[in-house]
C-alpha cells in the first residue's frame, strides 16, 4: 500500500471559505491525500485565502513568505493557494511569490484533481474561471466519515448587491442557487453523519431562489428533515428578508433565534454612497417586524466606520442605530480601499480619526453583548452538545442564541440537546447547569 501524501489546508475569511475547504480536502482525498494539522509534513499546502480587507490579503504573502523554506527540507512540497485573493490577483501571486505551484479561484476548485495532477508533472497550474458547469455536481460524493453535530452547506454563492467598498462581487461572481434537491440531499446525507444543525451559507443567503418560496422555502423543506434539530443561515441582506422568511422565524421551530442581518452604518448620506439601497430607518423597521414575529431573537450584524467622507454625524448615526437595535453580537471594521471597487477612488477619513470611532463603536458594542450575556442568567435554554470541556464532566456546545455554553456535571452526549439553567455569565461564554 502506498503511504497517503499529506494536505495542510489554512483557512482565511468567512465561513463560505471553511465550507469550501472542507470540500477542498474532499476532493483531495480521492487524489491519496489525508489532511494533516501542521505545514512541517505536509506534500501539499493549500491557503484558502480572503481578499475583503487590505490586510487579509497581505496575510496571505507573509504567510507565503514563511512556507517557502519548507520546499527546502521536502523539494516535492506543493504550495497553492485558493479562495478570493486567487481569484482577484490570479497570476500576479506566482509573480509575487514563485514559490507558489498552483492558484485555484472560489468557483473552479472541483478541477483541483486534474490541477494536482499537472503539479505532479512539473508543471504550474491555474484556473480563476467561472466555470458554466456547477462545481458541487463535480463534488458530488463526499465521504461517509462521521461529522462533528453543527455543519456549514453553502446553498448560495456569489452576489449581485455591488456595495461601493466590497470586492466580493467580484472575487465570488454572480448569485447563483444551488438546487434544493441537491442542498436536502447533502443535508440528509449530513445528518446520516450525525450533523443536527446546519448553517446555511451564502453571501446573500437570503437572495437564494433555488426553491419555490425562495430561502424561507428551502427553511421550511429542510425542517421536514428527520434528526435535523437546528437551522441558521448566514449572511443576509436586509433587502431580501421577504415576508415569508420573517414568518418562517415565527413558525419553524427548527430555525434559530439568531439572525445576522449587516446594515454597514446608520447614516443614511453613507448607506447611499454606499450602494446599500435602504435606509437606516427601513432597517429599524425591519428589526421591529422581525422581533415581533420572534421576540427573543438575537441580532448580529456587520459596520464599517470611516468610510470615505463619513462625517462625526455619520458616525454619530451608526452609534445611534447600534443603540437602538442593541446587538447580541456586531463585528465593526475600519474601513479598507479595495482596489477597482468604486469607492477607493473616494477621498480617505483621517485614519486616527477612523481608528477612534472603530474604538467607540467596539466599546459601544460589547457592553451590549455583556448586557445580554448577563441577562440570559437564570433562563433555561436548549444546548447542542459539541464537545467535551477541559473540566471534569463539563460538556460545551451552543446556545439556541449561539452563545458558548458549558454545561456542568453534564452526562449528554455530543449531538443530544441538552435543557439547562444559565447560571453564570463570564465574558465569552455562559456555565449552566443541566435541568
Ligand atoms: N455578504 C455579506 C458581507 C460579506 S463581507 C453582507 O452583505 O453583509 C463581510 C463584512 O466585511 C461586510 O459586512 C463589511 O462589514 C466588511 N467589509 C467588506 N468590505 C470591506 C472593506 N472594503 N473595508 C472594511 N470592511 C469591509
Ligand atoms: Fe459585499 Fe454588499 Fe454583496 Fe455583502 S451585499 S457581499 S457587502 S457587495
Ligand atoms: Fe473573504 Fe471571499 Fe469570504 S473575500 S469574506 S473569503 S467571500
């Protein structure tokens, strides 16, 4: 029997890139290769990397950087890298560091095999297309190994929003739905593997149309699967929470009461310049229609301060919004000119002063987060059990809100979900206590 050569996959950006690398190693597998969880023994090295801001894709480089003398101790070693900085920069990452063998965009990495195969010819390869054929068609068997209880299935990809600062559009092409038949396929075939709860991805999840009724639809089919307990989806676009999709969080049980709904500022001179095509009153509105239809949802969303020309109004409006919706969890970043978008042609915010207002709004943001934290003390939630603790009979797992939970003197298994009393809130999690 031949030894299986090694695959180190190092994973950058949003969940869509976790769930592609799953698939990566997937594809990989029917080439001889089994992952490993160091770079030191690795035969193949893929960086499955994130294009959104500046300093990600410089990440990417030093990282490059720091591999290259591996391919001195192991000259058959394989260096590739995937995911948006390959589709954006393409050839250009070979000319930057020719240490690099192989560059594979987000829509193309089904082709992986064959690209291996060239590798093992002594050739480069390359392929930033957006292929006509659907790559999860060319994925179609994933193997039967046993799975952690919560899964990521990316049901949409792509994103036709064109904000003025964003490079996914580009990096991730066009939306495009996957068919539903294939995503309840995937996900009975998941839970077979002991998944209980799915995530489902998209960059505009909400956008997905591959199912009558669109995402709400696709919710609802899902629900009807046997031994799937949980749905989430992320990322949605307050545009498309269509009135079925609202209802669906008041009617499936299944769907969980966490919603990640980006609204990027509350300044509505900003949210225009931005492309973002609502205001920051048509988004409270939003929040208020959603809340009544699930009370005790807990919000999420996305911000970028000093975006060009925002003013100290602005971003006195951002802080504002942020007060009136009160976050459960918000993720804020500082503005970042992407090169071809339409706004890096804008004149830039003072960056001291950016880094101010992304210092208020982070402080502004987690006093919320602890309020809330502390006021899940003494309520009762449901846990889904995912591992073990470092303590003695402590067992970890998530929260219906998707807080981190560990659960004292607990005897259910991972994948059961367990009914406990939140009894203490520390800074990033909660302790409970089995009921
Ligand atoms: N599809 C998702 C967002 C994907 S990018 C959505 O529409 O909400 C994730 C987040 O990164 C964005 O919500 C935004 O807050 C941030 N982001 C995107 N481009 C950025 C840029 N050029 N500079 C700073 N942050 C950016
Ligand atoms: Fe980027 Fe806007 Fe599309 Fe989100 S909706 S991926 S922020 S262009
Ligand atoms: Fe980054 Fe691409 Fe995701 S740019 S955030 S990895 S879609």
């Amino acid at each position: 029997m031949t030894t299986p050569k090694k695959l180190f996959i190092k994973t950058y950006g949003c969940q869509m890139n976790v769930y592609d690398s799953e698939r990566m190693a997937e594809a990989m597998g029917g080439q001889g290769y089994v992952e490993t969880k160091s770079a030191d023994d690795a035969d193949m090295i893929l960086l499955n990397t994130c294009h959104i801001r500046e300093k990600a894709a410089e990440k990417v480089y030093s990282e490059l950087g720091r591999l290259k003398p591996l391919k001195a101790k192991n000259p058959d070693l394989k260096i590739g890298v995937a995911g948006c900085v390959a589709q954006a920069e393409g050839e250009e990452i070979m000319r930057r560091q020719p240490a690099v063998d192989l560059v594979v965009g987000p829509q193309s990495y089904h082709r992986l095999p064959a690209m291996e195969e060239r590798l093992r010819m002594g050739k480069t390869a390359l392929d930033t297309d957006f292929p006509e054929e659907d790559k999860f068609e060319h994925l179609k068997s994933r193997p039967k190994a046993k799975r952690a209880p919560a899964a990521f299935l990316t049901v949409q990809e792509g994103c036709d929003k064109f904000c003025a600062f964003c490079v996914v559009p580009y990096t991730r092409g066009a939306e495009v739905s996957r068919p539903a038949d294939r995503v309840l396929e995937e996900a009975r075939d998941l839970v077979e593997r002991g998944v209980r709860e799915v995530t489902l991805l998209g960059q505009n999840v909400n956008a997905y149309h591959g199912h009558e009724g669109g995402l709400s639809g696709l919710i609802r089919a899902l629900a009807k699967v046997d031994g799937l307990e949980r749905i989430r989806y992320t990322t949605s676009h307050p545009n498309d929470m269509e009135d079925d999709l609202i209802a669906a969080h008041a009617d499936v049980p299944e769907l969980m009461p966490y919603l990640h709904l980006p609204v990027q500022s509350g300044s509505d001179r900003i949210l225009k310049r931005m492309n973002r095509s609502h205001t920051a009153e048509s988004y409270l509105r939003l929040i208020e229609r959603i809340r009544e239809a699930r009370p005790d949802i807990i919000m999420s969303g996305d911000f970028i301060v000093g975006f060009p020309e925002e003013t100290d109004a602005d971003f006195e409006a951002t802080m504002e919004l942020v007060r009136q919706v009160k976050y459960g969890y918000a993720y804020s970043f500082k503005y970042s000119t992407r090169p071809g978008t339409p706004a890096a042609e804008r004149p830039l915010v003072d960056p001291d002063v950016a880094d101010d207002r992304l210092q208020r709004l982070q402080a502004l943001i987690t006093d919320h987060q602890h309020e809330i934290q502390r006021s899940m003390v003494g309520r009762d939630v449901s846990v889904l059990i995912e591992r073990a603790g470092r303590e003695a009979g402590q067992m970890l797992g998530k929260s219906e809100y998707l807080h981190s939970v560990h659960v004292e003197n607990c005897d259910a298994a991972i994948g059961e979900i367990a009914r406990v009393r939140i009894v203490e809130a520390k800074t990033n999690s909660l302790t409970a206590q089995l009921l």
